[in-house]
C-alpha cells in the first residue's frame, strides 16, 4: 500500500516521506498533540486515512478555524498513518466516516495550484504552496 | 460569422494560448493514459449516468426529502427564472450585499452575475480564471480554464491599467497579484455560492478543485449550492467513481488537490437549488438524453480542432461552448443553433476523448438536421446527388472548363468566396470514373464521388493493383451518393433517400471497397442507424483491404526511398480505426517513414465545410502542412481523396511542388511496380 501510495504521489509530484513519528514538527513549534496546528509558514494535520488509486489524505473538518488552518499554512504536512491507507477514494472514505462522525470530509491529493493563465503551474494560489505527506508507523 | 471567424483566426495571441493549452493537456494526458485504463473508466462513468439520468425523478424526490429533513431549505428551479427568483429571495432576506462564488459553471447558465448586478448585489468569482473573465467582462470559455482564451500579455495589460498596477509579464507574480485581490474578497461577505460534481441522493456533495477557494467560500455562514439534477446519483461510490477520473480526462491530473465531501458544509445556513432547465425534457428525448452523460470535463474542447483555433468566444453558445457546447446549447434552446452546429467539421475528435462516451458528432449531425441552414445552390447540388446520371453529366460538361484544376486565379472574389484562395480545386474527371466496365465480382468497389468526379487515376490505380494481385473487383456502377454529403449538411432525409438508392447498389457483394473513408464510414455507422442494416463485415477501406491481403501473400516490393509520412483520415482512423495498420504498413516498407504529428488531427476539408469555413479550413490545413514540413517529407500518403484535394490545394497555392500527395492505394501500387 504505501509502495503505491508513493508511487502515484510522485505521479502527481508530491513528496511523500515514511517517518516513525511527527516529532519533528515540534522544531517548527507546532504542536504534535493536537489534531492540527499551525504558524504562517508550516502548518501539520493529521489525516483518518489515505487514499492509494490518487494519493490523497481524508480529513475532517470539524470546525471553521481548522479549515482556516489547513488554507493559511505555506507548507502543510499532512500525516497519514499506514494502516489506515486503503485502495480506493471510496474505501478510504468510508474509514474515515467510521473513525469520525463530522459531516465534511476534506481529500488532500496536492498543493493549492493554478494553471489558468495559458497553462503555466503556479504553486500557492488561496491554499498552501507545498504538500508533504508523512506516512507514519503509529497508532 | 464569417468576418469574426477570420478575425479570431488571425489572432495570433489567441492561436499561441490556445496550441500551448492544447499541447500541455495532451501531454499530460498520454502520460497518465499509460498508468490509468481511460477506456474502462469511460464505461463506468457512462453507466453510471445513464442510470441515474433513468432514476432522475426517484432521485430528486429522495435527495429533496433528505436534505430537508435536514434542515436545509431546498428548491427545484423548472428554469433559469425560477433559479434567480430563488436567489434573491434568499439574498434579500438576509441583507446579503455581496457574494463570493466558486465553481461557477451552472451559475454562468442561469447568468446568475449580471441579475445579482441589477439587483445590486456584487459578485465575485474566486476562481482566477473565472475572477479574470469576470474583471474583463467576458464569459468563460472553457469548462476547466475559463481564461483559456487570454494571452498573458491581454492579463498584464488590463491588471496594471484596473489596479494601476506596475506588474511585469511575469506569471507567477500576476497569480500573486491576482490571488491577494481575491483574497481580500473572502472577509468582505458573509456568503458563498458555489456548485457541486456530484450530489449523491442522501445527500452528500462532492466539488473538486485545486486553487482552495472553493474552502474559503465555503467556509461562510450562508451558504448556497446550486446543483444541475443530472449531477445526482445513487451512491458515494458512484460519486467517487466521476470525481475520480474527471481531472484525468480533463486536465490530464491524477486527482485535483483537493476533493471536498460533505453533507452539511461549514457555516449557520445552508439553502440548495436543484435546476432543471429542461434537463428533465432532454431526459426523455431519445438519443439526446445522452447529453446528460456529460460531467463537464470539457476534454472535447481540448480536441477539437474548431475549437482549438477559434476558441471559445466564437464557437459558443450562450453559455456552453465547443463539441459539447453545442448539445448543451441544443438543450439550453439556444437561438443561433444553425450556425453553431455547423462549425463542427465532424472530425470525432470529441468522441474519442469523451468521458462518458457521449456520441458527441452523431448528435451533433442530428442537430443540424433539425436546423439545417443550406443555401439554395448548395441544397441543390447536395439533393441532385442522388441522381447520378444528372452528376454524370454535369462531369462531361464540366470537364473541357476545369481541365487543368479550378482556380479561379482571375477572378478573386469567387476565389475568396469558394476557398480558393488558400487551396486549388483537382482538374474535372473527363468522365465519372465507375463508369468502367468490369467483371462481376462477389467484391465490389465503392469508389465515391470524389473519385468519380475527380481522382479517375486513384481508381484507375486500384484497378492495376487489383488485376497485378489476381483480385476480381466489379466497379461499381453507383445510383447515388452515399449520402454522406447530405448527412453532414443537414439534409437527413435526403442522406436517406440517397442511402435506400445505394443499398441496392451494395446488396450483392460479400466485400465492398471503398477509396474514400468517410463513404465507408457512412455505410458502416449510419446506414445501420437509419435502416437497422449492419454492413460493418462488408465494409472496409480499399487500402486497408489490401495491406491485411499483402500480410500474407510474397510480393516484392520496391520502396520509393523517399522521406515520406502518412496523414490519419478522420473516417478511417476514429470512426473505422483502419488508419493505424495502413501505417505501420507503410513504416515497414519505407526505412526514411518519418512520423506526422498531429496526424490524426482534421485536415479541415470536410467537404463543403472548406467552402462555407474557409477561414477556419484554411488554419487546419496551414497547421497539417506546418507539420509536414517538420517531418521532412516529401510524400504525404493518406487514404481520403477530401484529404489529398485539401492538402495538395493547399499546397499548389503555396507553390510547394516538392511535396507530394499521394492515396495509399496509388502508392501501393508503384511499390509492387503493378
């Protein structure tokens, strides 16, 4: 699952990292504790699954601010914990409803991006610039 | 029409914008046509809307229980009225000044922007595109880029004259720019209206996007979705099935970056306006309730070879526009249908890469039958085709006056109202050529008008291949044209008429041949849809007949060592996919093949399409040479006499007598020296 999951993240250009834990966000003082967190420049969440067939992260969106939170970081880590990856969007879905009850989901599959003037990439548009996907061990 | 067709084909900002959309998505696209089976998503995704658009009354009835037992107030719009009439019900009720939008699409058809302006009430699109189309009062011009149309240096200009900016023609500090300007819109309002992909019927809404402006128009206190009923479906995984192959038929992306999944967004209120607008009529229409298979990917924008040289501002309707605009606008009751169904070429570049399967040119010929717009000449001529004794002998009269080609050279204005100026007509065949008297055969030969009125040496050829490999062809000796003509121009029941004539003159063979694809195209495809006869075992394109024969018989062949390329026919490559064995032939044999690109982009003859959309004619066949000349090649085989005429005239007028166009069966026979 995760072989898969790196694989079509690279499809879409997206870094993937497989890590024992987030301790390292603590460097960016956010707190690891929490279910999100973040300052202007780095931001983290913590996902209910992943999705191989896109490489997207499902999350909750239980309140406002944590929608805020997730739009406002520059670089979002987004951590998924491996056994929680799944094939399908489906699939994924259906796990995340089953570890939560919240009524809106959110699918993270890459950074806030435009192509709409004549085609050409930009990164960072009304959401973060850079994703980066944290495929953890724990539980 | 005709003047602004030359004016958008001349706008070289707009062509630059347009072949560098085109090029990246196809680029994108055969990248992830190699890890994701296109085709099999195509299928499920056509099933699953055509069931849903089955249950479209169940599925309406259930979703508007569920969601008031929600709480949310929920509305069926029957029009466009009744869908604004809602709208600012809602909006004046709670003191709403201001609104920022986002996934506009259904919105641009309800022309929701210009009521809430009368109606003083601002809205800003957050979309960049849509935001830039907005500020430079135009209309989207494609489903996924509705900015496709303007040139970077249009955006500079009107930027820096709207905000009194100094920006530079840099893209990444205009995206800058623009995004902090729609920034600020987020906190200037308390509502957001935003559309949906999909709507399961318990409820749950499914948006796809990639800026993140749909979450911060989202994340409001008032929000509200207004929602097509053909987007409703039985379950999630439906839903997920479209949103997941959507952006990869659509912008070539694995996924967009985000997919947003709810059943009760963010926010205090949430109101949802389900709109008809005579979805639920087209549902019971047959045939054109597949237009409801649509999910808006606008994939056969990006193919069209309209509509990638005249974009979206002209081929439109009054809301959708390109392939699929066309079917939308036929289902909007768009005025002007005559003239926009009839920019299309019928080359089914769209239905190759539609998502849903949708026969987007079948439909489309059916539209222009229902609003056929021939002048009197051109019925004529069309109509007189099914007399082929009549077509015999305006031939022989014709003949002494156009031996040497039509050209027209000393008289420009019939030159420029014909499409002369770009491209020659061939000289006038001394005789129809299926005069010849031959054998009878159980196999006959097809070798349709252009043939008979022009190309007598193709069919002659054929004949020396044919006795050179001991094949007993009989000629045809045809009552009529095809039909095919007539179809393409509107003229169903003509078309008709014509094909009951041409039966009879098919019935007898076990094989028939044909020189020209889209005749065989035409017997194959539509003569089964008029009269339920299937020829599709009968048929087959005489080059492609003799390749398969070669495969297995020894014969030497004498390549022309020459640098040479094939061009793909429309007919032959997407509606017989006989192209690609005739060159792969042609690769085996030839050592200096060098391959077209973009060949099995239109040519732009399609017949009398030439003649009516000669500015348009002119850039297709500009761009196939374009890419001739890139190959180096100095002979051009193809399988369609249309094709050779378009480009050889093209050619002539370019003076370019170094290139060569030649039919595979032409060629075929120099090879074996027959």
């Amino acid at each position: 699952m995760t072989e898969k999951f790196i694989e079509t993240a690279n499809l879409s250009g997206v870094g993937v990292k497989i890590i024992r834990n987030i301790d390292f966000l603590k460097d960016f003082a956010l707190n690891t504790s929490l279910g999100y967190d973040s300052n202007k420049d780095v931001g983290f969440i913590k996902a209910l699954s992943g999705a191989t067939e896109s490489a997207s992260a499902v999350v909750n969106i239980s309140n406002r601010e944590k929608l805020k939170s997730i739009l406002t970081s520059k670089t979002l880590y987004i951590s998924i914990e491996k056994t929680t990856l799944r094939s399908s969007l489906s699939e994924a879905y259906f796990l995340a409803k089953q570890r939560c009850q919240d009524e809106y989901m959110l699918f993270i599959s890459g950074e806030s991006k435009t192509a709409d003037i004549e085609k050409t990439l930009v990164s960072g548009v009304q959401g973060p610039e850079k994703i980066i996907f944290l495929i953890t061990e724990m539980s | 029409m005709k003047k602004t067709e030359e004016v958008f084909c001349n706008d070289q900002f707009l062509q630059n914008a347009l072949n560098r959309a085109q090029k990246s998505y196809f680029e994108k696209r055969r990248k992830l046509e190699k890890v994701f089976d296109f085709e099999k998503f195509k299928n499920e995704i056509r099933d699953i809307k055509e069931k849903n658009v089955k249950n479209f009354e169940e599925n309406i009835l259930f979703l508007l229980n569920v969601l008031r037992s929600r709480g949310f107030e929920v509305f069926v719009a029957k029009d466009s009225d009744e869908a604004l009439s809602f709208f600012y019900n809602i909006l004046s009720k709670k003191g709403v000044k201001k609104v920022v939008k986002s996934k506009s699409l259904t919105t641009e058809e309800i022309d929701l922007n210009s009521f809430l302006e009368k109606n003083h009430i601002t809205p800003v699109e957050t979309d960049l595109g849509e935001w830039l189309v907005q500020l430079n009062k135009e209309k989207a011009t494609h489903m996924t880029a509705p900015a496709i149309h303007m040139s970077k240096e249009k955006i500079l200009d009107f930027l820096n004259q709207k905000f009194n900016a100094n920006l530079k023609l840099d893209i990444k500090e205009m995206v800058d720019f623009c995004k902090n300007e729609i920034n600020k819109e987020f906190d200037n309002t308390n509502c957001g209206i935003f559309g949906a992909n999909a709507v399961t019927k318990d409820g749950t809404f499914f948006i796809v996007s990639n800026e993140g402006n749909i979450q911060h128009v989202l994340n409001h206190d008032i929000n509200i979705c207004i929602v097509g009923i053909d987007k409703i479906v039985e379950s999630v995984d439906e839903a997920f099935k479209i949103v997941s192959f959507l952006p990869k038929n659509a912008t070539g992306q694995v996924i967009t970056s985000w997919i947003d999944v709810f059943t009760r967004p963010p926010g205090d209120e949430f109101f949802v306006i389900l709109l008809d607008n005579n979805r639920s009529k087209i549902a019971k229409e047959e045939k054109f309730d597949k237009i409801l298979n649509c999910i808006k990917c606008g994939a056969c924008q990006m193919a069209c070879p309209v509509y990638t040289t005249v974009g979206g501002q002209l081929f439109r309707g009054e809301t959708y526009a390109g392939p699929i605009g066309i079917l939308l606008s036929y289902m909007e009751n768009y005025n002007f249908m005559n003239e926009l169904s009839f920019l299309c070429t019928g080359c089914m570049a769209c239905d190759e890469v539609c998502s849903s399967r949708i026969p987007i040119q079948s439909l489309i010929l059916e539209i222009k039958a229902k609003y056929e717009r021939n002048n009197i000449i051109k019925k004529f001529a069309i109509k007189s085709m099914r007399n082929y004794r009549l077509l015999r002998a305006f031939i022989s009269i014709a003949n002494p006056y156009f031996k040497s080609g039509i050209k027209m050279r000393k008289f420009k204005f019939l030159r420029d109202e014909f499409g002369l100026s770009f491209r020659t007509l061939p000289a006038i065949n001394k005789d129809s050529f299926d005069i010849i008297k031959t054998k009878s055969s159980k196999i006959g030969l097809f070798a349709g008008c252009s043939t008979n009125i022009f190309y007598d040496e193709v069919g002659k050829d054929l004949i020396r291949l044919s006795n050179f490999l001991n094949i007993d062809i009989e000629i045809i000796n045809q009552s009529s044209c095809c039909g095919a003509a007539a179809l393409y121009n509107g003229l169903k029941a003509d078309a008709i008429l014509q094909a009951q004539k041409t039966i009879k003159d098919l019935e007898k063979f076990d094989k028939i041949l044909f020189l020209d694809p889209h005749c065989a195209h035409m017997v194959q495809r539509d003569y089964n849809e008029f009269f339920g006869i299937d020829f599709s075992d009968r048929v087959v394109d005489a080059g492609f007949y003799f390749a398969e024969f070669l495969k297995n018989c020894k014969y030497k062949f004498i390549p022309l060592n020459k640098v040479l390329t094939y061009h793909y026919p429309c007919h032959l490559s997407r509606g017989m996919n006989q192209a690609s064995l005739i060159e792969d032939f042609i690769k085996e044999k030839e050592e200096r093949f060098s391959e077209l690109d973009e060949k099995e982009r239109c040519c732009g003859f399609a017949g009398t399409y030439s003649i009516m959309h000669k500015h348009i004619s002119n850039k297709l066949v500009q761009r196939k040479i374009e890419n001739i000349i890139k190959s180096n090649s100095e002979v051009v085989i193809t399988s369609c006499p249309g094709c050779i005429m378009q480009i050889s005239g093209a050619l002539d007028v370019m003076n370019d007598r170094n290139i060569s166009v030649v039919h595979f069966v032409s060629y075929l026979k120099n090879i074996l020296g027959a």
